[in-house]
C-alpha cells in the first residue's frame, strides 16, 4: 500500500478533524505540513500531530515542503484562489464542504483543476458517518421496493462563531449540504426540481438563515422533505425511506428496515460504521476513496465534479426560497 504525503491548508475548527483522522492511518497517510496565516494555529497542530513543517502561507508551503494532495480548510469565501494555487502547482485535492458558496464558483474550481489534470475530491463525510451509504446498498438491492418518498428532520440548538456567523449563508450552507448530498447519494438519482423557505431565528447570533423547509422532486419521482433548525430546544435527527415493499428508518446510530410483507417482525438492523463520535473515521474514507482514483486514474465518486450538483442543489434551495417559487434544476 502506497503512503501518501499530504498538507493541510488551515488549521481552524474543522482541520482537527482531519488531523484526527489520518493519524490512525500513518501507512496510508503522512501530514508532511501544515499552514495558516495565524502561525499560533499551525504550531499547535504541529506540536500535537508531529507535523514535520509549518508555513503561514499556501505558496510558502508548496516551495518549502515535499507532498503530494493537499487538504483544503479554509473558509468558503478563500477557497477558489486557493485551489487555484494548489492546481497550478499540480496538487491533487481533498476539499471541505460547502465545496463552494456558489455552483459558478465550484464549475471553475473544477475546470481549474481538470485543466492542471490533478484529482479533485469533497469530503462528504457523511455520505459513511450517517447510515446514507448504508440506504443505498439496501435500495439497490430492491429491499424496500420502488421508493416512493424521504422524510429527514434535523433538529438542534446550534450557536456557531467566526466567520460562519458573518456570512449570508448559515444552517443550510452548515448542515444542509450534508443532507441535500445524502438524498442524491442514497437515491442514486438527481433532483429536478426543489421548494422551500427559509427563516432566522432571534434565539441564534449569525447573519443567515437558521430555520428551513424544504421539498425535493427527483427523476424518478421520489418527494423528499427536509427540515432543518439550529433554534430547537431539543435534538432530534431522523431519516424514513418509503418504498412500496418496505420502509428504512435511521439516525447517526444505525438503520432499520422494515418489511411490509412482515410487519409482525422485527426490523432488521444495521449499526452505522462511524456513529456520531467517530465522524473523523468517516473523514479518512473519503480521503482514501481520492487516494485510489488518483492510483488507479480514475475519476472518484466523490469528486469535484459530483458535487457540482449537490452545489445545484444547495444553489437552488436559497434561490427558490428568495424567490419564493419552485426551482427547476
């Protein structure tokens, strides 16, 4: 097995994260640097991970540091110039979600890196650290029938800072994409059109949005609803798949699914991989699913180019709730 030096491009909330993840991993993965432009930030993860070289800079690190991908954690309002650097300098990226704040922003940092012919992959951790991956095998194999709707809530009380709570974009941006990413993932299908609306609560300190409502129309005519909320006095996360054989249900901690024909019975169970303490383990799949492809020359599932229409989707939630009007996607 090929071990892989790469470079983490910010060290704030999320990069510990990552820093997590790849030191179980050390025949797979080697964090040979590390920067940001607070060098306090850097130098701790260096301290704590044993980091071999820390820069305050991007260009500083690709001159001064040997490694092959680099991963990007840097706010969304940054990212395009720095994929740009990392592509011109012919590094393969692993890129944090929202992948981009805007579906023309996340078209030209693909461009830029097919241009460069470098792999470009999003971390879509959820995709493995809820049991979407999960729904997908048991729908492809025709468990639950034809699938005819989605319900998902998630319910919390989520008081972000930094530089989250100064953008326009807050709870869909946040958690949003994960779940408008695991519908599409877990259907294997692409959404044609989508309605909601959106609301910020008194109760949360941002500039955006903290409240959503939102439904989903696929290809293949499963109706998906999503609700979300950061100002809830409870938690609450659930997901129910309805499919004209059976029905799953699941949260972070696994998956049940149910047989119509044998209601009696009790459900079959699935445990989730990476239940709600290990997301960093769901992290390192999606890593190593770019580490392959770049292997093997191929394209990864979880591209850059596939996430273009998780960012159509995200896009087009926010315009249809401006607009107040379905979207066509």
């Amino acid at each position: 097995m090929k071990q892989f030096r790469i470079a983490i491009v910010g060290c704030g909330n999320v990069a510990q994260m990552h820093f997590e993840a790849y030191a179980p991993h050390s025949d797979r993965v080697k964090i040979a640097a590390a920067c940001d432009p607070e060098f306090e930030r850097v130098e701790q993860a260096q301290q704590k991970y044993g980091i071999e070289q820390a820069f305050t800079g991007v260009e500083e690190m690709i001159a001064g540091a040997d490694w092959d991908v680099a991963v990007v954690c840097t706010p969304t309002p940054v990212r395009q110039k720095v994929v740009g650097q990392l592509s011109a300098a012919n590094k393969h990226i692993f890129v944090e979600k929202p992948f981009a704040d805007t579906y023309d922003e996340a078209q030209q940092m693909v461009d830029l890196c097919s241009a460069s012919g470098v792999m470009l992959a999003v971390n879509q951790n959820f995709r493995f650290h809820y049991p979407f991956d999960i729904a997908r095998t048991l729908i492809q194999e025709g468990r639950i029938g034809e699938v005819t709707s989605v319900t998902h809530e998630n319910l919390q009380f989520r008081q972000d800072s930094g530089w989250r709570t100064t953008t326009e974009r807050h709870s869909l941006s946040i958690m949003g994409v994960h779940w408008l990413d695991g519908f599409r993932w877990m259907l294997d299908d692409s959404a044609r059109s989508i309605v909601g609306e959106t609301r910020s609560s008194s109760a949360i300190e941002c500039a955006g949005e903290t409240d959503t409502v939102f439904q989903l129309v696929f290809d293949r005519g499963t109706v998906a609803s999503y609700v979300e909320s950061f100002s809830c006095a409870f938690r609450k996360t659930e997901t129910i798949v309805l499919g004209d054989r059976g029905t799953l249900r699941f949260d972070y901690a696994g998956l049940d699914c149910f047989d119509l024909a044998a209601r009696e019975q009790s459900p079959e169970r699935w445990e989730s991989p990476y239940p709600k303490d290990q997301k960093p383990g769901a992290t390192f799949q999606g890593m190593d699913l770019l580490l392959a492809a770049i292997e093997q020359g191929a394209e990864p599932p979880n591209s850059g180019r596939d996430n273009l229409k998780t960012i159509a989707l995200l896009e087009g939630a926010y315009r249809a709730a401006a607009e107040h009007s379905k979207v066509s996607l």
